[in-house]
C-alpha cells in the first residue's frame, strides 16, 4: 500500500482533500491511472519521477 500513500500525499500537496477513496490501475511499471473517489480520472502518477505525469 506504499503506492497509495505516495499518491495521496501528492494529491493533499496538490490541493486536494484527504479520501480513503483512491484506486490505482497501472498502465506499466511505473506509472498508474489515479482514479479518485470511485469514478474521477485523476491522472497518470509515475512512481519513478514521484509526480503526476498526466
């Protein structure tokens, strides 16, 4: 769940209110859709840059 956690801190950093809510679909080995609260595409978030790339 270490993935999680980076992606939520991102989104906090980015503006975004704190949700338990968070899925990850990954597209390849580092990076992976950010699907928020159930149905909002966030974007793409890459694990070797700890960014959203999309």
């Amino acid at each position: 769940m270490a993935k999680v956690q980076e992606v939520k801190k991102a989104m906090v950093a980015l503006g975004y209110p704190k949700t338990e809510y968070i899925e990850l679909e990954e597209l390849d080995n580092s990076r992976s859709k950010v699907i928020y609260d159930g149905h909002f595409i966030i974007g793409i978030y890459d694990f070797e840059r700890h960014t959203f790339v999309d």
